[in-house]
C-alpha cells in the first residue's frame, strides 16, 4: 500500500495568481460547494510579478460619450481572427461586472471628479476602453482577491506541484500534488479542478515572463484535454534582467539602440536599415503603441525594429541594450517636427519635447523610471540589456463557453485558457481571466460535479502514486543535471520556435524534443528529494514544447503564410526592410481566420486539426424567456 495523504473538497484551484483567486472568491460566495486552492508557491506567478510600463485593463466603456455595447466589444475581440464567438461575447458581457468587483475590492482604477472611469485606447482597440491602476495592475489586483479570499478562509495549500488529475473515464476524480519540500504526495479526492496555472511560461530562453513562472498546460494535455491556437504568441521587446516590458513610454521616449560584440565594439545599428534617422526614431515611437512583434507591420513598419534586435541578438550573437543616457545618433538636440505627426503632436502635448531619453522619461512617466530603481537597475547610470522575448500565449487549453475542457470537471482559467486568437486588444488578457474563473466557478457552483466515490479514488491515487514513485526513484539514482537539461531545452526552443520560425529547423527541434522525452527516465537526474518537482517541470516543458511545434509545423504545412506575431520564413515571399535573406516571408493573406487550429495527444503522438470558429451567438433575448431560464437553471445548459 502506497502512503500519501488524502484531502477531500468539492473542488480545487490550481494557481495563486488573479484568476486562480478570483475562481476560488466565486466559488465560495456562491456557497453551494467548498474549494481549496494548490500552489508551488503563493507568491510566485505571472500575475503577481509581471507589468509593464502603464498594464493594461481592457474592459466595457464606463466614460465620455462615445457609444459602446457588450455586442460592440464582442465584435471587436471576434474580429482578432481564430476567436470562438461565445468566448468574444461572454468577456464583453462580464466585462463590466469583473471590473467593478475588482474596484470594490480595492483596486485603484482611476476615476475622474464624477466618478467615471476614463479609458485610452490601447493597440487593436478601436474605443478607448482600457484603464490601468499603473505598471503593476495585476499584482494589485492578485492582492486584492488575495485578501478576499482570506476572508473568505479559503484553505491554501502552499508547496504543492500539481502532477497529475486523476481522470476516470473522462471525468475528473481528484488531483495528485507533490510536496516540493520533501518529495511526499498528497491526492485530493474532487469532481472539479480549475486549472489556472498561466501559460506556457517555461518553453523559452527569451522571456519575459517573471522567473517563479512556469506554467503547468501538460496537466491537461495528459488528462485527455487538447490545445488550441498554440502557433498564437505575443512576442515583443523586453529586458533580460529584470525581465520586463520595454512598451509604451519607454520606447516613446526615443532611447538609443546599441548592440555590443565579443570584442567590445559598439554599434548603433538602427542606422543599417534607416537612411533617414527621423524615419529610425519615428518606428521606436511607434514601438510604444505598437509594442507586441506584429508580422504585418515587418515590411515597412515598427516591427522592424523587433526584426533588428533578433538580428543582432541571435543571428550575430551580440548583446542589444537600450540606452536613456543620451539622444539616438549623436544628436545633441532632436527636431521634434520631423517625427511622423503622431509622434510629435504626442510629445508635445506630454511636454516631453526636450533633453536626453531619461529626462524625457522622468517628464512622461517617473514611475517607470522607480520601478526599474526598485528592481536594482539605475537607467540613469547603466544600459538596459533587452531581447525579443516571449510574453504571453495567446492560445492555451481548448474550452467551451463555461471555460470547461473536454474532461468533464476539468476547468482552465487565465492565460492557461485558450480565448485568446490572433490578435486582441492590449489588456483583454486580464479581463478574459476574470470572466473566464466567474464562469467556470459559476458552472461548478450550479452544475458542478459530485465527488468520486471512495473506492474508485483510492484505486486511482494509489495507481498514480505507485507510478509516480518509480519515476522518482529513477530521478534521484542519476547523475544531477536538471538545471543544464531545462536551460537547453529552453534555448532551443527561442532559438528555433520563437518569433522567427523556419519549418525544417523547427521539425528537426520536434524529433529531438521527443527522442529526449523517450530517454528522459534516463538521461535525467536530480539531486534530491526537494529537487523533484524540477523533473517534472521539465517533463511539461518538453510536452509543450512538442505540442507547440507541432502546431507551428501544421500551420507552415497547411496555410504557408506568416500571420499575428510571428514570421514563417520562405525562399519566394517578400523581404522586410533592410533584412537578410532570413526575413524573406510570406505575409499573411488572411487565411485561415475563420478557423481555430487544435492539438491533442493519444497514445503519445500529437496530432493537429482545424475546425470552424463558432460564431458569435444570436438569442433571441426576450425578457420573459430569459428570466424564465434563469430562473430555473441559472442558464446553465
């Protein structure tokens, strides 16, 4: 017999990050079942350790004049491309409700004199309706459900890493964790987990995501679930240490671009691709709205400057640094007027029209200069090293419009959760993990799934145990070589599978990937029992990674385009401005983007297909009969 402790709850939340939270808080307001939450580490996470220059809310309009409806938002994230049309209508029509729930708990969206909460428009937004409560909104609002979750006395349970959801036949019967501080188990005995684990974060070298994040998607893919839109990223300029966004003032701010080779020499290599340095200056504006890499703008516009990093980073093996010492190119003193319109009018208007990048950067925005302070980096005094760097995944776990995979109990909420499609308006992500958590909560609150019975839980964790056990074992008999097999595995991965991507090194990085995955049990080791969860963290890199290749060499196979942000190279396509034959591509021609691509794994091999996107809904909204509905099954179908 297997010894592990058992814990028993209705339903468990993986991941302490604003979705994990928000999903726990509805559950146990709603009061119909009890919930606990797993975590490797409460204070760790994307949510709470990541931001950018201004982070970006995206929700309803709630200001001005200007006409919005929860239809007109729908159709703009519809429109991203590869959005299922009940995942666009359900985060515009909770939007508001998600919103304000946060401003009552706390936190500090700003309002003007009359209480209204004035928006900006933020990239793919035709309204201004983003807001911001400053660089660091989703650790505010992590902290916030946090707090109310306290109050709630929602047990968390601290130093578990999720391995495996114990499945019979394709329903949810518990969860198994491992102790990282011991090596021990621990199996809950549930009929709901919510997976809000983030993205993928581990899978790359060039990352901006923070460094307690790693996310945990193998957990589903295991379980019978499948991924979807996995070839859709968010790409963009980021610095390596700390690792942050490098967007919106700190690049409207105009700062320097300087790469460094192995012999010290310095190059201001904006200038190999703009003749006219006003033309240079004018893209790194462009930067700041324009931060994530975008494929259509690779010709002739700001994403250039991304393809220019790469360039020098991973092509000429140089470092890249921004520098807001002094002006770009030697000047002295800038001629504001010949910056494109847009450049110039935003720089007056800020005042901002004077001196050195960091004098323009304290005018605009003095918060973003603290908060690199705050992280031990002084860019009064020192050069900022930065990458084209991975940022968020834009596809994820495949779910219906309760956020529910095809696993019944099984949930993802939060960036984990595929809603996302080829483009979306800055900050949608975390409006989309707010409603995405109310609405798996609500589910298994109304419509949820009743425990397992006792004997077919303790057959399955026992299984599970026994195996996992042996994995163990094997683990700690070999040589310790964690460290080094993660760090590979990722550098391959931005090095073959990031923005830049070429079909014949991204299949031969798969059939590595894999031939590593089949020696795993003995090629791996750790070096000891507080080290185990590294070999599964590993194991789930690899199986993403895999995944996401796989959809990434299915899409060069079946569309042949370059598309959202990212650049498939090919031999006959066109040439992005002042590039190498290696930016010769593809541009996108709009295929494809009724479709929603998906991967599954059976029996160990992925496989990929496409499907139409389901379209936007068309209820007939009759008052009576909706009221009528709700009121009998709080419309859950």
């Amino acid at each position: 017999m297997n010894c592990f402790e058992t814990i028993t709850v209705d339903a468990v939340v993986v991941g302490t990050g604003a979705a994990g939270y928000n999903a726990a808080c509805r559950i146990a307001q709603f009061g119909k079942k009890s919930v606990a939450i797993v975590t490797e580490g409460v204070n760790c996470g994307t949510s709470r350790n990541t931001g950018s220059d201004k982070q970006t809310y995206y929700k309803l309009g709630l200001s001005g004049d200007t006409p919005d409806s929860v239809r007109s938002m729908a159709k703009n994230l519809f429109a991203g491309g590869s959005v299922d049309g009940d995942h666009a209508l359900c985060e515009a029509a909770l939007s508001a409700r998600c919103f304000l729930n946060l401003c009552e708990l706390g936190v500090a969206f700003p309002v003007n004199r009359y209480g209204e909460y004035i928006g900006y428009k933020t990239d793919h937004d035709p309204f201004a309706r983003a807001t911001s409560a400053g660089p660091l909104t989703s650790k505010f609002m992590t902290e916030a459900l946090q707090k109310r979750a306290t109050e709630l006395k929602i047990p968390v349970y601290d130093g578990l890493y999720a391995i495996e959801v114990l499945v019979e036949d394709e329903k949810v019967c518990g969860l198994l964790c491992l102790k990282k501080a011991d090596g021990s188990f621990v199996a809950f005995r549930c009929g709901n987990v919510v997976l809000a684990t983030g993205g993928p974060a581990g899978m790359y070298a060039d990352s901006v995501y923070p460094h307690g994040h790693f996310g945990s998607t193998s957990l589903a893919l295991n379980a019978g679930a499948s991924l979807q839109n996995m070839t859709e990223w968010q790409y963009g300029l980021a610095s390596v240490s700390p690792r942050w966004n490098v967007s919106g003032t700190y690049m409207q701010v105009l700062p320097r671009f300087i790469s460094v080779d192995e012999d010290g020499n310095e190059f201001e290599f904006l200038q190999e691709a703009y003749a006219d340095p006003y033309q240079a200056l004018s893209m790194v504006f462009l930067k700041g709205y324009q931060w994530p890499f975008d494929s259509r703008k690779a010709l002739e516009g700001s994403s250039v400057v991304d393809l220019l990093v790469y360039r020098e980073a991973v092509l000429r093996k140089r470092k890249v640094y921004l520098d807001y010492r002094a002006n770009p190119f030697g000047m002295e003193t800038i001629e504001y007027e010949k910056l494109i319109p847009e450049a110039y009018d935003y720089l007056k208007r800020a005042e901002a029209c004077f001196g050195t990048p960091i004098e323009r950067l304290e005018k605009m925005n003095a918060p973003a200069v603290e908060l690199y302070r705050g992280k031990g980096v002084d860019i009064h005094a020192e050069r900022l090293e930065i990458s084209l760097c991975a940022q968020h995944n834009n596809g994820g776990i495949s779910v219906d419009l309760w956020w529910q995979t095809a696993v019944k109990g099984l949930f993802a909420a939060g960036e984990c959760a595929g809603t996302h499609g080829i483009t979306r308006p800055g900050g949608s992500a975390l409006n989309a993990g707010q409603v995405g958590s109310l609405r798996a909560a609500q589910y298994i609150s109304y419509q949820g799934y009743d425990l397992p019975g006792e004997n077919v839980f303790a057959k399955l964790a026992e299984n599970a145990v026994a195996r996992q056990q042996a994995f163990c074992q094997k683990m700690l008999g070999n040589a310790d070589n964690i460290d080094q097999e993660m760090k590979a595995a990722q550098r391959r991965m931005s090095d073959k599978g990031g923005a830049i991507r070429d079909k014949a090194a991204m299949s031969q990085l798969k059939a590595e990937t894999r031939e590593i995955q089949n020696a795993f049990e003995e090629n791996v080791g750790v070096p000891g029992a507080s080290s185990l969860y590294k070999a599964y963290r590993l194991k789930d890199i690899l199986l993403c990674q895999q995944a996401a290749l796989t959809a990434m060499i299915n899409f060069a196979d079946e569309m042949g385009t370059t598309r959202g942000s990212s650049l498939y190279t090919d031999s006959n396509g066109k040439v992005a401005e002042g590039m190498e034959e290696i930016f010769r591509f593809c541009p996108d021609d709009g295929k494809a983007v009724a479709m929603v691509q998906q991967v599954s794994l059976k029996d160990g091999e992925f496989k990929a297909l496409w499907r139409d996107v389901r379209p936007l809904p068309e209820d007939d909204d009759f008052f009576e009969n909706v009221w009528r509905s709700y009121r009998e099954n709080m419309n859950i179908y």
